[in-house]
C-alpha cells in the first residue's frame, strides 16, 4: 500500500496555483529562510527565492517523510528479527 502511495506521489507532481502565479506570495517560513540566504538583496530576488524554497519544501517535504517511514520500518523489522 505505501510503495502505491510512492508511485502515485512521483508521477504526479503536485504545483499550488499560489507558486505558479507570476504575484502569488510565498509564505513566511520560506521568506525567513530566504533572508538567511542572503540579507542584502532586492525585495523581488527575496521573494523569487522564497518562492523556490517553497516549491522545493512542498517537492522534497514528502519524499523525506516517505525515507523516514522506510527507515523506521526497516529498523522495527531488525529489531524484531535480532531482538
């Protein structure tokens, strides 16, 4: 059941109307990370980059947590068969 959930999270990649819109805004985390990236940029390459951030947070976010299951299942299943 979850290798059907990995499948289905790879081939459909998921895109927010909010990013795709040239005057979407990006959320606050993401300009928070941006500024820590660089402070003495313009305010459209700040937020150019905390769109990206917040695209690449909503592409890589799932797959991490699809690792971390992966991980926790394959130490329980040792776990089990060394005690």
């Amino acid at each position: 059941m979850s290798s059907f959930g990995v499948c289905s999270a790879l081939r459909q990649p998921r895109t927010s109307a909010r990013i795709a819109e040239p005057g979407g805004k990006p959320n606050a985390f993401a300009f928070g990370v941006a500024r820590l990236l660089g402070q003495h940029v313009g305010e459209e390459q700040l937020r150019r980059r905390a769109r990206l951030i917040q695209d690449l947070m909503q592409t890589v976010g799932p797959l991490v947590g699809v690792a971390a299951t992966a991980v926790g299942s394959i130490y329980a299943g040792l776990k089990g068969l060394l005690g």
